[in-house]
C-alpha cells in the first residue's frame, strides 16, 4: 500500500509553509515538541524521528535544512531503488530540493511541492534536468518491463540521442522516426536489447480459480499459455483476482508474487452480479461457492471492461482475462487480509526494527495492549487503534485475526520478541483449532501472517549486563497462570542441575510472590551463593533501572513484572569497570588457552 507523505516542522518560521504543502497533498505534519505549536503529532528528536519514518517508508518533506535529513537517515541508505523520498524545503517555501528517492518518484512529489508553493524545485537528476522526464517512473497505470535498461537508454539520450516512440506517447519527449533509443509502448510481449526501453499499460486484469491446494506451476503454467497465445504481455496485467474463499490459496498468492501485482478478492454475490457477462456461466459452480462463474467473474468484476479470453482450464486451474478501457489504476474488490505479528522491542525506539516499523505504518489497524501501542509513539498516529489492557489475551488474538479476516492489514503490537512468551504463538493456535474447539471464522483462517522479530527483553537486558549469554542459557516463565506450578518447578530443577544462565520472564505478580525465591532456593543448592543476578527493569524507556545482586542477597519485594531477572551461571562472573560492573559468562577460552600452553609448554 502507498503511505502518505510526512511533512516535518521543525521551527516556528517554517511551520506555515509546512501546513500549506500538507493542505495541498492532504498529508500530516509532524512537529517539533516545543518549537511548532500546531501539528498533528509533535517528535522530541528530529534526527530520531526521521529515521523512524524512512525505516517506515513514509516519503517524508522536511520544512528544514537537508543536513538534518540526511544525518537522520543515513545510517539506513543501502538500496537507491526502494527508498523512499527524501525532500527539503526552505523555510520561506522558496526551494525544494529532492535528496532522495528518485527512483520512486520524488523528482515528481518535489514538483507538486513546489506547484503548490510557487517555489523552485532544484531537481539534480540528469534525466529531469536535460529531458524533463524520469524514464524508469512511467505514469500510473504503465509499467516498465527492463528497468535494467533504463540506465543505458538515458546515457545515450543525455549523450545526444534521439528517441523513436513506437506506440502512445506517455512521455513528452519529441519522436524522431529514424531515433537512436526506442520507446515502445505495447500491450503485447516485446524483444529489447540495451537501447529499447518496452512500457506495458496495464488494461487487464487475470481471474484465476483452482481446486484446493493446487500445484502453483499448473497455474503458472495455464497463465503463461494463456497469455502467450492471446499476445498479451504479463507486464499488461494489473492484477490477480478470485472468489474471496480462495484468498488463502497457495497458487494464486504465488501467481501475484510472480507477476508482482495486487491479489484481489470477491464475494460470491459481487461475482454472482457478472453473470449475464460470463460466457461460461455453470450452475456446478454455483451450486459449490454461489456464483456462476469464478475465474471469468473475477477478471471482469477487476477490470469493469470485457471478457477479452474466456476461461481456460486444466485439471485443477482455470483462468481468464478481461480488459478495460484505459489503464487500471484504481483497483476494485479488495485486499487479502493480513495480520503482521510485530515486536516492538523493551520499548526503546532505536531497538525497533525497520521491518517492525514499516509493518507498523503499512497496517491499517493497531491491535495490543494500550501501553505498547503508546510506545510507538507518531508512528501510531492516524490509525485505528483496538486497545487491550492486561489479560484476556485470547480475546486480543481473536479479535486482530478477525478484522483481519475483512481484508484489512492489521498490526498485533507485541513488546520484546512476538514469539518469545507474547502473542505470536497463541495466534496460531487459534488457527489450529478445529471449529469445535473454540477457534477462528473461516474468514479469519484466510489471512495472511506475517511475523518479524524483535529485540527480546532477554536480549536488552543481556546488552545492558554485558554478555551473561555467553554460553547455554535458557529462559524461564514464573507465570502459573498458563503453566502449571509443578512443571516449572520441574524446569527450575533441570535448569539448575544443567547449569544454564537463565532469564526468568513474569518473576513475580501482585498476587504470585513465592515462585521466584522458590527458584532462588532450588539455584543455591546447585551454584554459589556470590553468583550474580540482573535486574532490569522497564528496559529501553527512561525509567530503566539495572542494578546487580548475588543469588543469595535476591528479594522478591525489589522485583515486578516489568523487571527481567538474569541469572548468571556458577561460571558467570561481574568484571569492575569504569562504568560499573558488567556481567559475563565466559565460552572456556581461557581453560582452551591454558590448554594449549601446557601441551606445547
């Protein structure tokens, strides 16, 4: 999904120019706490906050100098080609100058900026300056078949060339019939050498329908014939499209990965509605999923145009093509649900990940207990939020599963590691369970799950210690609430015995208070009383506490539930630094080093 444009204010006399470039985008402005008085969300840290937004893939036009932009995002710039836009503007709105993001289009949003603005826009690339267009940027609805002849085709130009455009014009750019470049545009499949640049509008949209877990190369194989005899090229197809019940199936979700284009869904009854259009309406079809027809319904519900290449079947695959008018850029049915299973870390924002944090702005609903939703800070902003408080964690699962199931991207915002003792697993297993057993809708099972990994509470606390894990460690939950009370004092005996590290997670709540000096008892029978403990409390926020114990001197009262208890092993040991102690287990290096003095010595 495209995400809005993010205006940053970042002074009180750039803040008016910032509003009118939001105005004329309809686009949020994110202000500088303290320093911007009106603004949609306010950011205490300008470098912080623009990095946040870029690892997010949020074009972002900052009212401000470009050093600020380009020291905030710099540490992330690996791939030109899938940034997003970096802008800067004047303060008085007289320059906007394109840092950034050429390749997705931010030549064209620095244009509209400075339409909007009456400003200059100071384009650099070489394309823009001297031809006026980006070769590699079609307009909406053409898509470019070699990008990776884009580079050539304008060196040649820049060099003094002349273009021969083969096919409706979509740049503007004068055509010369013995030109040295080509600039075919063509709904048919086109031969290019290194100076052919071949666009494709993408006038059809692919229905496609398939018995239950399908092989995907037979339908690839179908789609690849199909179009292939009907002369159309993949590049022309705007989307994939099917009965909402197929939404889960493997075949077709690869199908639009391979194309790189949308999947798109229909109910039976908007399919059912195409039914005087079909030309091979069949009331077996009908009779199975309420409509007449899926693969020749779908592509016309998607296009809105005519049936072009009625279905085509193999054994267990069938497809069909239609073609609209123009282009087909405003996409009918909707999308495949998804829900994205996201760790946002301790909570310290510089420990979430940039996948986390364009999962998070992709979402069109935010699901989680409403303090971990907080600690998202402006990236929360503007979204629907379902907040949970502590508890009836079932519940929260169900309920983002579910509004997933009705085709809308939702985030289930996890603290830490979503796999680690969070939400992730129990997603699952309400996917798992059978009808009978209290499980998700059918609708709900169809979604798509995303998962991405977060910095453990474990992990931050580790960082912070210094390296407790640097050998076998394990984690154990104090919590009986899920488990019960026998098993865990079987996992603190085996782990003792075992001599791990071991991080204990929900040590002790306001009614369980025995368990962990329960746990710090079974340890001394197996490890020295000196052996040093970790407390982190509140990781990664500004109320973040670390302090060390030995086992023998741990109390239940200093602890809570946002405190992360690690404890060493009879091998770990507290080193006297400058900055305090700092907490490690060693690998055996030194026992390996000595070894091999006393052989050779």
């Amino acid at each position: 999904m495209a995400l809005k444009p993010i205006v940053l204010a970042l002074s009180k006399s750039g803040e008016p120019v910032a509003h009118r470039i939001a105005a004329a985008l309809n686009c949020p402005v994110h202000g500088r706490d303290g320093r911007v008085e009106k603004a949609d969300v306010f950011f205490a840290n300008a470098l912080d906050h623009a990095r946040t937004l870029f690892a997010a893939k949020h074009a972002i036009i900052g009212v401000c100098a470009s050093g600020i932009l380009i020291r905030g995002v710099a540490p992330l710039l690996a791939d030109k080609t899938a940034e997003p836009p970096v802008i800067s503007v004047s303060d008085d709105g007289a320059i906007v100058v394109p840092l950034l993001g050429g390749h997705r289009g931010a030549n064209r949003l620095s244009k509209q900026v400075a339409e909007a603005l009456q400003a200059t826009a100071a384009v650099t690339t070489a394309g823009d300056v001297a031809l006026g267009v980006a070769l590699d940027a079609p307009p909406a609805g053409y898509r470019l078949a070699n990008p990776e002849n884009a580079k050539s085709v304008m060196a040649a130009l820049l060099n003094g060339a002349t273009a021969r455009i083969e096919g409706q014009p979509i740049f503007d750019l004068p055509h010369d019939p013995d030109g040295d470049v080509r600039l075919v545009v063509s709904e048919a499949p086109v031969k290019a050498d290194t100076n052919t640049l071949v666009y494709h509008p993408q006038r059809y949209a692919l229905g496609v329908g398939c018995a239950r877990n399908a092989d995907p190369a037979e339908l690839l194989s179908l789609v690849k014939t199909t179009l292939a005899e009907a002369g159309i090229a993949p590049g022309a197809i705007a989307s994939v499209s099917s009965l909402d019940l197929k939404g889960d199936e493997p075949a077709m979700n690869s199908l639009a990965a391979e194309f790189g284009v949308p999947f798109r869904l229909f109910t039976a009854d908007e399919l059912e509605a195409q039914t005087p259009n079909l030309a091979n309406p069949s009331d077996v079809v009908f009779a199975e999923v309420g409509c007449h027809g899926v693969s020749e319904a779908a592509a016309l519900a998607s296009s809105g145009g005519q049936l072009i290449v009625p279905k085509q079947k193999t054994k267990n695959v069938t497809c069909a093509v239609a073609k609209a008018a123009s282009p087909i850029t405003d996409l009918k049915g909707r999308a495949r649900g998804r829900l994205s299973i996201i760790g946002i870390g301790p909570g310290q924002h510089s420990w979430r990940t940039p996948e986390a944090s364009q999962l998070v702005a992709e979402a069109d609903e935010l699901v989680g207990y409403g303090l971990y939703i907080d600690l998202l800070g402006p990236l929360a902003h503007g979204k629907t939020r379902s907040d949970f408080p502590l508890g009836g964690e079932e519940d929260r699962c169900r309920f983002a599963l579910e509004q997933a199931g009705q085709g809308k991207s939702v985030a289930l915002i996890c603290s830490g590691d979503a796999g680690i003792y969070a939400m992730g697993a129990l997603v699952f297993e309400l996917l798992d369970r059978g009808p009978d057993q209290h499980g998700v809708t059918d609708a709900a099972r169809r979604v798509e799950v995303v998962c991405t990994p977060g910095v453990s509470a474990l992990q931050g606390a580790a960082a912070r210690a210094g390296a407790p894990l640097g050998h076998d460690f394990c984690a154990i939950s104090l919590s009986d609430l899920l488990t019960p009370r026998e098993d865990i004092i079987k996992r603190l005996h085996a782990a003792a015995e075992g001599d791990f590290v071991i991080a204990f997670y929900n040590p002790v709540s306001l009614r369980r208070r025995t368990l962990l000096a329960e746990a710090r008892d079974i340890l001394l029978k197996h490890r020295p009383a000196e052996t040093p403990v970790m407390l982190a409390s509140s990781l990664g926020r500004p109320e973040e506490h670390i302090r060390y114990r030995n086992l023998a001197d741990l109390e239940v009262d200093e602890v809570d539930m946002l405190t992360v208890v690690l404890v060493g092993s009879s091998h770990s040991k507290l080193a006297e630094l400058g900055e305090g102690p700092r907490m490690y287990t060693p690998r055996g290096y030194a026992r390996k080093i000595d070894g091999d003095l006393s052989e050779t010595g």
